[in-house]
C-alpha cells in the first residue's frame, strides 16, 4: 500500500529546503540544475549553505521545482526575503470578480451538482444540486469548515448511500496522495490516514451497480437516492494563471451523469426544487 511522503519541513534552512523539493520532484542535483541553467557545484554550494541565493535564484528554481505558490513563499523567507504572492481572504474585495465567477460556474452547472474547495478540501461554495443530494448526515459533519472528503466517506455522512464506497474511497486516497508528494501539506497527509481508517458500510458490500460504459476510463461515484442509483463521474477546474495563494489552491469539482438515467432523475429532481407556478424566477 502506497503511504504519503513525508511533509516538507517549513522551518528548514533555505538549502535543506530547496534539497527536499528537488528529491521530493525526484530529480538529480544535475537534472535540476540543467532546468535553471546554472552549474551543479553552485547548486550544491546552495543547498549545503556554502552560498546563499539571491531572491531571483529563489523564484528560478522553486519554478522550476513547479512548486505551489505558498511554499515559494516559505522558500523566500527561510532565505531571508519577504514573500512575493498574496495570500488574501475569498471575501476580500480584491477577489470579488474571482468568487463571482466561481458561484457563475457553480450555478451553470446545474441541474448537475457541483463545488468549490480550498486546498484542504473544505466546502467553499456548492450549487442547489449539490446541496439536494446531501440529504440527511450528522450535523456534526456540516459544521463549518466542512471537509468534503470527510463529509462523502464518514460513517455518518454519505457512505452509506456511496454503493461502490471502497473503490470511491480509493480513489480520493489516490488523489490525495498525489497531492501530498506533490505539495508537502501536513494536513493533508493527516487526513489520507483519516479516511483510510473509515470502515465499509453494509450498503457497499452489495458491489458496485454494473455500467460497462465507464468502465476503465474514469471512477464513478455511485449514490443511491430517492430517485434511485445515480452515476455521475468528476472533472477538475483550477484558474490557470493565479498570483495569489488563496485563489492558487481554490478547485472545482463538477459532477456530470455516466448514463441517461442518471441525467434523467438529476433533472426531475432539480424540477422538484422549482418554486411554484407564479413563484419562479
């Protein structure tokens, strides 16, 4: 079983930091050395303290490391400079056109449900269509900051409705996983052992429902509701060219039907959501 690298030490000296993401992107002092263009000695003289870097070294080579903004940061200030990206609030003003187009995706997406999260994977904003198929869990679970993650595999949030629970369960542990070797979050790494400790509910032990039309291209979701088993498999949208830390880790998860079933109950039941004749807008 695949465990979740080590986080990165954020209070490292600037070499012994930059030496741990050059291995944790599992690249050779050379190999990193040929991407930023400069000598592998200067590179080694850098990361065993022999030199210091100047702040454009720093940017150069935490671009090159492909790391995430907020640890560029902590690599600029463990070598002695201030932070370069913003970290601002959503509900800062500077923002607001940012959140107006998440909450514009979110309800475009309907009747398909869909939301955004923070780099933990705390809710941010959800559409009606996700907001329906919650249904009933602990309230406990619903209390802010709601994990997501947490919320879909805990005894009692949803994973007694999730038919196919080990195999979806499975998959948000690969994702995380991939997260934590690729970003270094402690708590991140905190919550896979979390998740993989959540045990299987007596609905998943039925199996999955068969639906050969996914079948080895992506990983369903399988959610029994009052409209019966829904399909629905989920892409990813990031903002593409952020400079600041908040909206860097900000992330849409859109769910879309497998099958004309499932497309079919998630329309009855946004129209049962619909305000009354006269009512809606």
């Amino acid at each position: 079983m695949k465990t979740a690298r080590t986080p990165v030490n954020s209070t490292l000296p600037v070499g012994d930091y930059l030496r741990e993401w050059r291995q944790r992107r599992r690249m050779s002092q050379m190999d990193l050395a040929l991407e930023a263009e400069i000598s592998t000695r200067h590179l080694s003289f850098l990361e065993t303290g022999r030199s210091q870097p100047s702040r454009e070294m720093v940017l150069l080579l935490a671009e090159k490391l492909d790391m995430p903004l907020r640890e560029r940061n902590i690599m600029l200030v463990s070598a002695g400079y201030a932070p370069v990206y913003s970290e601002r609030s959503l509900d800062d003003p500077a923002l607001a056109s940012m959140r107006q187009a998440v909450d514009l995706v979110l309800k475009g997406h309907d009747p398909y449900p869909a939301l955004a999260v923070d780099r933990h994977w705390s809710l941010v904003s959800a559409n009606e269509a996700l907001v329906s198929l919650i249904g009933e869990v602990d309230p406990a679970l619903m209390k802010p900051p709601v994990n997501v993650l947490r919320l879909s595999v805990h005894p009692a949030g949803l994973a007694r409705r999730i038919v196919n629970f080990t195999e979806w369960r499975s998959h948000l542990v690969h994702r995380l996983l991939k997260q934590v070797d690729a970003t270094g979050d402690a708590t991140l790494a905190q919550l896979v052992e979390e998740l993989r400790s959540y045990p299987i509910p007596d609905a998943a032990a039925r199996g999955p429902k068969a639906s050969p039309d996914y079948a080895g291209i992506v990983v369903p979701l399988q959610l029994t509701t009052g409209e019966g088993i829904l399909t629905l498999f989920s892409t990813t949208t990031i903002f593409g060219t952020p400079v600041d830390v908040t909206l860097s880790e900000l992330a849409i998860e859109a769910f879309f039907p497998a099958d004309p079933e499932t497309a079919g109950a998630l329309r009855r039941m946004a129209g049962k959501r619909q305000p009354d004749a006269g009512g809606a807008r």
